[in-house]
C-alpha cells in the first residue's frame, strides 16, 4: 500500500493557512475506517446528506492511499464527537473538488480572519464564546449553510460546522453544534466574549459568507 499527503496540506499544528483545500462530496453513504482497509475498526457511518438542508456532505481529504486491490482511499476529517476526528473513506462515490477559502477564529483577538489562496483578504470581529461555553479550538470544516428565518435566533444565516462544543453535549435541543451565525435575536457586542461557543458576526458578513464559503470549507479555530 502506498500513501500520499495533499502537497497543499497544513503544517503541523496548523501553523499556517494552505492555499487549497481538497474535498469530497459524498453521493452516498461512506463507512468511515481507522485505516485504508475494511478490517480495520469501523468508525461513523457518513450520511450523504447533512440533516438540516439536506445537502450533499462535502469533506476535507487530508491525504490518499491506494491499497494493493488497488482500491483508493481518502483521509478525511468527520464531523461530530470527538472533535478533530480523522478516518478513512473509500474514494467510490465521492466527487472531487477543492476550495481556496479558509476561515480562522481567533478567539483572543475575538474575530474571524478570511483567508484566500492562502493570502489574508481581512479580518471581521465577533463575539467568541464566554469562558465557561468557549469556542473549542481544533480544526474544522463547514458542514451545511442555513438560511434562518428572521425570527430564528441568529439571523440571518448560519454556517453549522464540524465542531461540538466541549461543554454542552446538548444545547436548545441540539448536539451542542459550533456554528458561526449572525446576532438578530441574540444581541452581543462584537469584540467580546459572550456566547454559548457559537461565533456571532454582522448580518452583513453573513451574507458574505454564505456566498463565497460553502460546505467543506476549512475553518481553524485558535487561542
């Protein structure tokens, strides 16, 4: 068997920000494995579908191997408990593409910095998790857009994302999902820390977002 890594991938750490992102839409559901081999242990079952928009899912390939059935498979990063979960799919029935756009949390500073082709664009600020629900550091990726309506709690759109808050395991009748949505009907003063780890942004930055950083998108969240 024989493995590659994405000239592309991030340094050790996530030092820096690469300039493009593999991905894989999934057609159908995958098996997600320890290692490139069905023997290995079984993981998560991946629906093709994320359960809000029903949208395909879309995963961030970390690295690639070919095993001696000369079957490919795909590294990617899994969505949902742990955080930062990595396992391998094979490539059968995933839809390859790729992504210049990387969003970084910066909870210290309290903003988000946009990144393309691996070059910084601009730096919005948000309200980043209090310190009892903090917006959990790791590496992520965006799993579905969501249009909310205008009496939803964050209006207008919210961007779900691969990573679960490290406190709530339930929040508000969901699985304590990390997302970055906008304040209507939440209020909060960009620049602090104040949310239940969620990252809330203008309405306008919103918009922005959802136009331009679609499923599969990497998002680093940091000190």
């Amino acid at each position: 068997m024989t493995a590659t890594a994405p000239a592309q991938a991030l340094a050790a750490g996530a030092a820096a920000v690469a300039p493009t992102q593999q991905l894989a839409t999934l057609i159908r559901a995958h098996q997600a494995f320890a290692q490139p081999d069905r023997q290995s242990a079984k993981l998560v079952v991946v629906p093709a579908h994320r359960p809000i928009t029903g949208a395909h899912t879309t995963l961030p390939v970390l690295g690639t191997a070919t095993a001696a059935d000369a079957v490919t498979w795909l590294r990617v990063r899994l969505p949902g408990r742990p955080n930062g979960r990595t396992g391998w799919i094979t490539q059968a029935n995933t839809a390859r593409s790729s992504t210049d756009w990387h969003l970084v949390v910066e909870n210290a500073r309290r903003q988000v910095v946009i990144y393309r082709a691996g070059k910084r664009v601009r730096a919005v600020p948000a309200v980043v998790g209090k310190p009892s629900t903090p917006t959990p550091l790791g590496e992520f990726f965006v799993e579905e857009d969501v249009q909310l309506r205008p009496s939803d709690a964050g209006a207008p759109y919210a961007i779900a994302l691969s990573a679960r808050s490290t406190v709530l395991q339930e929040f508000d009748g969901g699985p304590g999902q990390i997302a970055l949505h906008g304040r209507s009907n939440l209020g909060g003063v960009l620049g602090t820390a104040a949310s239940h780890g969620c990252v809330r942004l203008t309405d306008a930055t919103m918009r922005w977002f959802v136009l331009h950083i679609g499923p599969g998108a990497p998002v680093s969240i940091r000190r």
